[in-house]
C-alpha cells in the first residue's frame, strides 16, 4: 500500500464512521434520551456493566460520572458494592447476547435496581431486560450470536472492524449524556477536575 493510499484509507474510515454516529443520532428518541437522564439522576447508586471494548466504554463514562459526584460503580472490581432496589445497571454491550454480561443484569434486576440497556441488537436479551432501550445503529458485528464463536470466526464491515461502530458511537452517546448532566447539574469542567485523580 502506497502512502497516498494509506492517507486516503485513514480518512475514509473516519468519515465511515463519523457518518454512523451521526446516522445513529437520528434515530435516537428525545424521551428515551429523558428517561436515561431522569434514572441515573435518581439512582442511589448506578453500575455500570460491559465486557471487552464495551467495557472500556462503560469505564469511561463511569469516571465521568464520578467527577459529577454521582455513586458509581463497575461490576467486577474488587470495591464494588451491593446491588439493591433503587440502583441502576448501565448494561453496554453491541450484541447484547454476551453470556457474562446478560447474566450480570439478570442477578441486578432479581435484586431490584432498574436497568439502561445501550446496544445495537434491540431483539438480543440484554434489550429483553431494560427498563429503557437505547439502540445505537444497525448490527454490524458478525452475526453469530455466541460470543466465544464470535471471537474466532467473526465477520467485520470494510474499515470498521468487529464492533468497532458500536463502540464509538456508544462512547459519543455517554459523552452527550455526560455533558446534559453537567447543564443540569449546573458543573464545570473546573468542578469536574475537583474530582479527578490525583494519583495516576
């Protein structure tokens, strides 16, 4: 591949997926984006669920929630608290059928916290479960619905590979979920630096 060819597949990819973020804005719907705000603000304590890529993701936009002050948590690390009625799980995951993640929602809901279900497969189980459905573009990751499977053999779109559109587009969705609760809780970028760690 040649350097003009290299330059022009970089720019063609983010342009791929730039249009999918906003292809995905589109089809969002003000009053799911309302219920998404109206839960994590009443939550006692909000958990946020994903594994792999996704995972990261929900990393991400637990440390911002933590710099607005809110109780967050992820699932699976060692201080992680008790899940009880009045809680909310943020379940991130594209296909929505991995097995780890599906099972951790299931347990939270017996428990009795609510549930934000963020993935592209709006017929996978992790959708079955949500108290609000968030359905951020068209599948686009291998079809196999086994996600061991899919590690081995899955299929990927030109330029985007696995579930690559999924994750940008989940992470741009938070970021403007993040910066609603920031008007609404009258923050700053200074008030959220108050919080940010000072060991790293």
């Amino acid at each position: 591949m040649s350097k003009d060819e290299t330059q022009s597949t970089v720019k063609s990819a983010m342009k791929m997926m730039g249009a999918h973020v906003i292809n995905a804005v589109d089809e969002l719907k003000d009053d799911h984006i309302r219920e998404v705000i109206d839960h994590i603000l009443s939550a006692r304590k909000i958990f946020v669920i994903g594994a792999g890529r996704s995972g990261l993701v929900g990393r991400a936009f637990a440390m911002r929630l933590m710099h607005l002050g809110l109780h967050v948590f992820v699932v699976g690390e060692t201080i992680t608290p008790a899940v009880e009625k009045g809680d909310l799980l943020v379940v991130i995951s594209g296909s929505g059928e991995t097995q780890s993640v599906v099972d951790l929602a299931k347990v939270g809901k017996h428990l009795g916290a609510k549930m934000i279900s963020i993935t592209s497969n709006p017929k996978s189980k992790a959708a079955r479960h949500a108290d609000v459905l968030i359905v951020l573009g068209k599948r686009v990751k291998a079809d196999e619905m086994d996600y061991l499977e899919r590690q081995v053999r899955g299929t990927h779109r030109s330029l985007a590979p696995l579930g690559t559109l999924f994750e940008i587009t989940s992470m741009v969705f938070l970021d403007g979920i993040i910066a609603t609760l920031m008007e609404i809780t009258k923050k700053r970028e200074r008030d959220l630096k108050l919080r940010h760690a000072t060991l790293e």
